[in-house]
C-alpha cells in the first residue's frame, strides 16, 4: 500500500458536484482507501487567465495501485465525468485529476512525471494540500508547508 496524493479540479458545469462525485470514485478505486479530503477553494485560472475560477482540493489515498494504474484510473474518472482532452492546456475543464505525489515513488516518461513537475509554483494545489500533509517533503521540491509560503495565494478563497 502506497500514499498518494491526487489534486481535483473544475471550472465547467456544477464545479462543486464534479469534485464530490471525483471524491467518491477515488474512494470506490479498488482496494483503496481514501484517507483525508481537503477542504474546496475557489482559485484563480492557471495559465490561461480568460476563463471561470476554478473550484480546486486534494484527496489523500492509501492504494495498491502502481503509479500508472492510478493515473490509468484517474483518467477513467476524468472521462466519466465528461472530460475530453482535446490538447488545450490549462484551459476549461469539467474535471481535471492530477497525480501529485505517491510516497516513495519517482517517475519520469512521456505518461507521467512524479513527483508533479509544478506542484511547487500552485497555489491551487499547495493550498489544500498543505491541510493534508504540510510536514510532507516533495523530493526535489521541498516541504508542503515552505513551498505554499513561497507562492501567491492572492485570490483564493476557502469555500468548504
């Protein structure tokens, strides 16, 4: 069993109900067992700045699942929920999932690169991220709780 950290997403439709729904299918992953949620925060576009805020969290999970399995079912859930990658970055989406971290795991190809490459210039994902596991040490990052005071969490906002 491994830890891992998936960051949720949406700014398209029900924001709200697409992360609770997300929420729920990773906890129904199999042999998986969801041990914290963050709470949701309402945050400014990434990237592309025209277009609506998004609502972003966090989810901790206890899960025997391989990096690549995890991110094969994390698009699975992002495809039930209507996502279609269409290769626009950091534009809309309905749900966006993204594999953070998975304790004690380092992966590099062209599917998946862990830990996640940005997670230290996020405000969006550090900020939920730092109520799971602030003493959390991202190889080659840093810890959660010093990388969230070096970036601007201007226009966030905690909603629940």
């Amino acid at each position: 069993m491994m830890r891992a950290y998936v960051a949720l997403g949406s700014n398209l439709g029900d924001s709200r109900q697409q992360l609770f729904r997300a929420i729920a299918a990773l906890a129904s992953l199999p042999h998986t067992r969801m041990l914290a949620h963050s709470h949701i925060y309402r945050t400014p576009p990434w990237g592309v700045h025209d277009q609506p805020d998004f609502l972003n969290a966090v989810v901790a999970l206890e899960t025997p699942l391989a990096p690549h399995d995890l991110l094969d079912a994390l698009l699975e859930i992002e495809r039930t929920a209507g996502r279609e990658r269409n290769g626009e970055r950091w534009g809309p989406r309905i749900l966006d999932l993204d594999l953070l971290h998975v304790a004690g795991e380092t992966v590099n190809d062209e599917r998946l690169t862990l830990p996640h490459p940005h997670l230290s210039e996020r405000a969006f994902v550090l900020l939920p991220l730092n109520e799971l596991a602030p003493e959390l040490e991202i190889p080659g990052q840093g810890r959660v709780a010093d990388l969230l005071r070096a970036v601007d969490t201007q226009g966030c906002e905690l909603l629940a």
